[in-house]
C-alpha cells in the first residue's frame, strides 16, 4: 500500500470535550479507490470522527494529511474546497426545492451579465449526473419530497460525487431504506470506488460492511480496537472487537 | 399516484387558490357591486393605489417567511419611518429626508436582524417586542400630532405625481414586484433565503451563511417598511403615528394566501401581489356594500382564517 500516496493519512488524532475523551490515538489512511467501513457501537466515536475529518470538529491533538499536505481545516467549507464530501445520515436536503437546486445548494450556477442563477445549466447537469449514476428519478425538476427515500439518498450521493475530487465520508447511508433501495445505494457506492475516490462508509449492518468494504477499522469507546483486511476477517472477529467480548 | 402527478396535482391546488379566490371575489363584486361603480377604471385605480405600501411590505415578509423568520413589526416600522421623514423634510432637502425614512425603516430591521440572527433570539418574540417599541416611539416622537408634508416633489415621488401617466403609487408597486421577483426566483441570494427556511442545517453544511441570510431578511423587511412609510406619508401628505397600525394582518394573510409558507422554504412574490390586490379589493368591496366597521372586520377575518387553514392544510401533506 505504501506505493501509492493515501488520499487521507490520519495520525493519532486525539479529541476531547472538556474532560470526557471521544476519540483516543486514532490512526488510518485511506488509500484512492480503497472503501474502508468505521464499525462500532453507538457513541464508540464514528460521528466525531467523520465530523473530525469534515471539518466540523478540530482534533486535540494529531496530524491530518490530505494528499500528502497537513490540513487544518478551519471549518467544514473549508474541507469542501479540498474535495471532501460528506453524505449525513438526515441527508441534508432542502425539501421543497428541486432536485437540481439540492445538488447546487450554495454553490449555485450563475450567468453573466447580472450574476442570475442559471438553471437550465443547472438543471443538465443533475440530469446528465444522475442518468450516470443511473438513480432513477422522474426529473431534475421534480420536488425532493416527491422522492422516495432510496431515491433521496441517491440525491445525496450523487451531490456528494459531484463535488468531491477526493474523499466521501457516508453516515449510514442505507439506515431508512428498505431492501432493494439498499441494494441501489449500494451499487452506488461501488461506482464511487470506480471514479477513484476515497470512500470511509459508517455503517450498523455489518452484512453491508462485508459487502462493501476493502477494509474494516473497529472502534469502541474512542478506541481504535483495530484494522482488518475485509477478505483476511470474518463477522465473529469483527462482532468480538466490536463488543470487547472474546 | 405516482409522484409527478401528485406534484401536479398539488402545484395546480397551490396555484388556484390565489388566483381562484382573486377571481371569484373580483366577479362577486363586479355583479353585486356594479351599480355602485366598482368596476369604474378610477374605482380599480384606486385600489391598486391604497394597496402599494402593503405590496411593498408583503415583498419582505415573502423574503422573511420564506427564511423561516416573521416580522411583526413592520406595522410599527411604517409609522416611525413616515414620521422621520415628515420631520426631517421640514427643515432639509428631499434627499435628506428620504434618506432618513428609509434609514429608519434599515435601522430598525437591521436592529431585529442583529437580535435573530447573532443572539439567536426566536424572530416572532423579538419582532413581538419591538412593535410594541417602536410603537411607542412613533406616538412619542411627535407627540401624537400629525406632522403636514409640504414638499411638493416628495408628494409627488411617493404620492400622487406620475410618469408618462402612470400614477406613482402605481410604479413603484410594479419597480417593487419585478425586483423583488427576480432577486427571489433568480439569485443566488434567493435560493439561500429559500433553503434556510427549508432546511437550516442543510443550508448551513452546504456552505450557506445562515445567521447572515436571517439578518438580511429582516433588514429587508424594515426597508420595505420604511418604503411604504414613505408611500403613506406620499399619498397622504401628513405622517402619522397611526400609519401602518392595521396593516400586520393584512399584509401577513395577503402573502400566506399568495402561496408563501409560515413555516418557510416556499414563497411566491407575484402571489403576495395578487394577494394584497384581493385584500384592497376586499376592503373597496366592503366599504362599497355600505358594511359597518365591525362587519369588515368580521368578514376579512373569516376570509384570512380559510387562507390560513387552506396554507397549512397544504404544508402538512
């Protein structure tokens, strides 16, 4: 692995509010094209990771290195700019507006000569986008709240591609879906890995986990319990790590 | 159904409801009304011309809403505006006297502006609060007089002059409607305001500068307040404490039965037009028909209470 540089190279991030320690001594790199699933249970620290790597939170102490650079980001704008994305677990969509608006939200197209939106640019390339993607929806026009839950998430990924050169961050992306929109989503994320880009997936279904995943870290009170390669582990090793139960 | 023809369906209930209920209540008057002239060009002029200072309040209070913010103390803003101008143009040029109108109608929008957006305060308590305040200091200024405005190029500008004879009042509602429009359909200053009302932590991890879109609406707001203070004091060529008094409900159930959303995220500026058309046109009506006060009251509070309910009947689906 070392060949290639890691997109994202995190090294013994530490973060703590006040006195109580969320994550302690977390080190991981992921690698362009290379899946790695965040597995532990609730309040084991996944989300303060994922908000550590957004941008949302600053780590105590600890190295970011995106590229190859040592980031600090000042906020989660600032961790959009360098290409990462990240898709909530709510989705973050705005539910009255279009498909179209959803995907540009703050970053919208303009035309000149008085700065107007342009939608009808707008309006292409969420279409060529999601016929790409191949998430089924009636239009680019159509209302978010007209979608199905399997096609919101496909909305929110596909934002999330759109915009990210270099990392996607997924808060349990199928966690309200039913079985055949996970599948969807599923396929989705794979053709992520396709484009090249770095993908850290937090996810309760451990089923998933082995589908998905080139990789598997382990997380328990903060603790970094260890990295497996998915194809060198089984669900019984992962399930001890996970519950600290040999 | 399947979800295009839902959204059909829904877009042609939203719609109609406007233009439907402008239509129906226009007709009504027409025919009940026709021997008492209220289709005369100068009865329908004059509707449009009592209804520009709420046209132009309701365009903010779209922009407000539709950020998921409400504004209940333009009525107030209105007041301390036209007075403000009223004084100042008795003693310095139009200009100055314009400009201060209008900077106190800023001020005081910017002041529930700062209060939203960076105390955090909930925006229909703070608003609450200062109606009241600035209510005050409207009856306080003067001493409840009426202050007479004698500058005959303000009356003109903002009363009862015209332009290649289209009546003042007239234009500045349309200049109002078509900037208003656009900045809300086709800026991005708009998509933001929409989306903060729709979904604020969406618009926030999107990048959007959330506190900064809530302090605009409201200092939008106390601009088009302090506008229509100057449209009032205009067309009536005195300022009062009592200008804008009635207008809160008014203008609030004009832009909720043009189609904008209490709860934010949907809002339409045309609508809030024909809106405040049908509450003018209501008011003509009424008076027309020879109803007493207390039976307009009676019967434009009924009329707000089916706008609201078909409004949120509609948002909760």
């Amino acid at each position: 692995m070392s060949e290639i540089q890691p997109v994202l190279a995190l090294t013994n991030i530490h973060k703590a509010f006040g006195g109580v320690v969320a994550i302690e001594d977390f080190s991981l790199d992921l690698h362009p094209g290379e899946i790695v699933a965040l597995v532990g249970d609730n309040g084991a620290g996944k989300s303060t990771l994922i908000k550590i790597i957004s941008g949302v939170y600053k780590p105590t102490s600890g190295e970011i290195c995106l590229s190859g650079e040592t980031s600090q980001f000042a906020d989660a704008s600032e961790a959009r700019e360098k290409g990462i994305e990240v898709v909530y677990q709510d989705l973050a969509l705005a539910d009255h507006q279009p498909v179209y608006m959803n995907l540009f939200l703050g970053r919208e197209l303009t035309k000149p000569p008085f700065g107007l939106l342009d939608k009808a640019r707008m309006r292409r390339e969420t279409q060529e986008l999601v016929d790409e993607l191949d998430v089924r929806i009636p239009s680019a026009s159509s209302t978010i709240r007209d979608l199905s839950g399997g096609q919101r998430q496909g909305i929110a990924i596909a934002r999330a591609t759109h915009w990210a050169s270099k990392l996607v961050l997924l808060d349990e992306p199928t966690a309200a879906l039913g079985v055949a929109e996970t599948a969807k989503v599923e396929e989705l994320v794979l053709s992520l890995k396709k484009k090249n880009l770095a993908i850290l997936i937090i996810s309760h279904s451990l089923d998933q986990v082995f589908r998905l995943s080139d990789r598997i870290c382990v997380l328990r009170r903060g603790k970094q319990i260890g990295v497996r390669k998915t194809a060198d582990t089984d669900k019984n090793e992962i399930v001890s790590m996970i519950t600290g139960v040999a | 159904m399947t979800a295009s023809a839902s959204l059909l369906q829904r877009m042609d209930l939203q719609r109609s409801v406007i233009y439907l209920g402008f239509l129906a209540i226009f007709l009504f008057f027409a025919v009940t009304l026709h021997d008492d002239g209220f289709l005369t060009t100068r009865n329908l002029t004059n509707i449009v011309l009592q209804t520009a200072p709420a046209t132009v309040m309701a365009i903010g209070l779209v922009f407000a809403l539709s950020a998921g913010e409400i504004d209940l103390s333009f009525g107030s803003v209105v007041a301390v505006s036209a007075l403000t101008a009223a004084v100042v143009l008795q003693s310095y040029p139009l200009a100055v006297g314009v400009l201060a109108g209008l900077g106190a109608g800023i001020a005081i929008g910017a002041f529930n502006g700062i209060l939203v957006a960076y105390f955090r305060l909930p925006s229909f308590l703070v608003t609450l609060a200062t109606m009241g305040l600035f209510a005050g200091i409207a009856r306080s200024m003067t001493d409840l007089r009426s202050i007479p405005v004698l500058n005959d190029t303000f009356t003109g500008i903002f009363g009862s002059g015209d332009l290649f004879g289209i009546p003042s009042l007239v234009l500045w509602t349309i200049v109002a409607v078509i900037i208003g429009h656009v900045v809300y359909r086709n800026t991005r200053f708009g998509a933001h305001v929409v989306a903060t009302g729709d979904n604020p932590r969406a618009a926030q991890v999107s990048g959007i500068k959330v506190p900064r879109v809530r302090f605009a609406v409201l200092t939008l707001c106390g601009a088009t307040a302090g506008l229509a203070g100057l449209l009032y004091s205009g067309r009536l060529q005195a300022a009062k404490y009592t200008l804008g008094e009635t207008d809160l409900m008014t203008v609030i159930a004009a832009v909720i039965v043009g189609g904008t959303a209490l709860n934010g995220g949907k809002g339409s500026i045309i609508g809030a037009l024909l809106g405040c058309l049908l509450m003018g046109m209501l008011n003509n009506g009424l008076i027309l028909m020879g109803l007493e006060v207390s039976d307009q009251m009676i019967v434009r509070g009924l009329i707000i209470l089916i706008a609201v309910a078909v409004s949120l009947r509609d948002t909760s689906r």
